[in-house]
C-alpha cells in the first residue's frame, strides 16, 4: 500500500511542476529566480515523467488494481505527458 501511495505522490509531484510552469507561463509571471529554477528543473522532470508514466502503469497492472489514488495519478500524469509532448508541435 505504501509503494503505491509514494508513485502516487511522485506522479502528483510531476503533474504539479509542469502546472507551475503553464501558470506562470500564462499569467506572465517572470522573475531571474523563476527563470534559473525553470531552466535547472525542466529537463530532470521532463526525464521523470518519461520514467514514471510506463513505471506507474506497470506497477498499476501488477499490483495495484484497486487503487483509486494511482489511477486518478495515472491518469493526470498520461494528460500532462500528452500536453507537454503536444507543446513541442
């Protein structure tokens, strides 16, 4: 029950950078810091949500079928991953 909580969490966590981002994107909320973080964060999370999408998926079908909280992640991690692969079009 644990380890499908913490991939829950690391889902909800990667959905809520990218978030972030468009708000501060679509608000025009511009600043050095912002600017420094952005660039340092992007690509690590760009490279966990590529790992954690089939992670998730694999470990939902194995193990955890009856989990809402995972799939609910799940679902929104897939949304986010379709969004920001889009952004690049």
């Amino acid at each position: 029950m644990a380890k499908d909580r913490s991939f829950a969490y690391w889902n909800f966590g990667i959905v809520s950078y990218f978030l972030v981002l468009y708000l501060l994107y679509y608000f025009k909320i511009d600043s050095t810091i912002i600017g420094v973080l952005r660039e340092i964060f992007t690509i690590p999370f760009f490279v966990l949500l590529l790992v954690f999408a089939p992670l998730s998926i694999i470990q939902y079908r194995r193990h955890y079928r009856n989990s809402t909280l995972l799939k609910i992640s799940i679902f929104l991690l897939l949304i986010c991953l379709a969004l920001v692969i889009i952004s690049f079009f």
